[in-house]
C-alpha cells in the first residue's frame, strides 16, 4: 500500500518580500512590542494534487477555525510531507514518520483582515494501524492585510488527528478527516491593533471599521 503524506495544521508562498515589508513598515511607524499569540483549533483535511518534489505522493489542505488571544480566525493551509529517508527516532516503534516538503497559510478574521505565514518544520507520526497521526508544526508570520498587515512573529503548534476515509489508489491517494491541536507564540503588529480590548476580547464589528460600539 502507498505511503500517505498527511495534511494538517499547520505554509511558504509569500515569504522574504512581505517579511521585508513588515519590518520596513515597523521601522516606520516607531517601537512596536510583541504580544502573545496563541489558541486552540479544530478543523479537517483532505489532499490535493500539487507534488512539488515529484516522488508521487500528494501535498494536502485543512481549514480549521481557531479561538486565539487575538480573537476568532479561520485558516487554510497547504503543504505536502514526505516520508522520511531513515527514521529519527521521534515515532514511536510501528509508526510512520514524515518530514514537511513546504507549507504555508491564512488567518482570515471576522472583519476580513489577514495574517500571512509559512511552515518551516512539521514531523509526523502516522500509526497505520489506527490511522491516527500526531504532529507538532513551527510556523513564522510573514506579513498580512487590513489590520495585521506588516505583522510578524513566530508560534509552534502540536496537533492531533484521524482518517475518516483513504483511497490509496494510485490514482486517487487522497483521504479526509478531522484534527485538532493548539498553538502558542507571539506576534508584533505595527498599527498596535490587534482587534481586542486590554482583556483579550475582540471588539464589536463597527469599531474594527473606526465606528464606535453601541
């Protein structure tokens, strides 16, 4: 049976130009100070045809909702895993263990504004008796739009997850399930919006576009 690659949380399209462009507006607009930024997420995950290294096994993609220190967002993610040359270690015995080709991301939030980000390192451990992985992902914040535009930051992730279903055709391999993990680390917004109050709740919609909350 062909190996999987797993699609999860967890990002590399946009890369050095926008991170130049955050720390350029940063300069711009005076000292700005980093703040937490972590959550929790749930979501699912499917595969898709995009084979950037050509060894015949598929990238994938996931959304997921998260609830974070910023407030709600919605992500969508694409990578692809490849099973790694000689085991590290870091699975358990019987386990598969992938290592991450690329990957990159989208925080989308309620009032439209984006955050930017890649996946730098992501292993996996597939159990291929249960169809269960787990997974830990280090990600680095590469810009944004609207009120996160010239962000930056870091955050690591650990996730958990499940086949529902696996064609391992060849020509399908492609699966779906669900997973769910949480994340923490920080980010740094040059405007010095983050779109929540001192306690870490999220404003109302009108005052996300400079109207005041009723």
């Amino acid at each position: 049976m062909k190996k999987k690659v797993l699609s999860l949380n967890g990002r590399e399209a946009i890369k050095s130009l926008a991170l130049a462009l955050g720390l350029v507006m940063s300069g711009l607009l005076g000292n700005v100070s980093a703040e937490e930024f972590s959550g929790t997420y749930a979501g699912t995950f499917t595969e898709n045809r995009m084979d950037l290294n050509d060894d015949g096994t598929v990238g994938g993609w996931d959304t997921a909702r998260a609830d974070t220190t910023i407030g709600q967002l919605n992500f969508q993610e694409t990578m692809e895993r490849q099973p790694v040359a000689s085991p590290t270690g870091l699975c358990p015995t019987g386990q598969l263990e992938f290592e991450l080709v690329f990957g990159t991301g989208v925080d989308t939030a309620a009032d439209t504004s984006q955050i930017f980000y890649q996946i730098d390192e992501s292993p996996v451990c597939l159990d291929p008796a249960t169809f269960t992985f787990t997974g830990t992902a280090q990600e680095s914040i590469l810009g944004g739009t609207g009120r996160f535009a010239g962000a930056t930051g870091n955050f690591e992730s650990t996730f958990t997850g499940s086949y529902l279903v696996f064609d391992d055709s060849p020509e399908s391999n492609q699966g779906f399930g669900p997973f769910s993990g949480s994340f923490t680390g920080d980010i740094t917004i040059p405007n010095g919006d983050d779109g929540t109050d001192d306690n870490g709740v999220a404003d109302c919609t009108a005052e996300l576009i400079g109207l005041p909350c009723p």
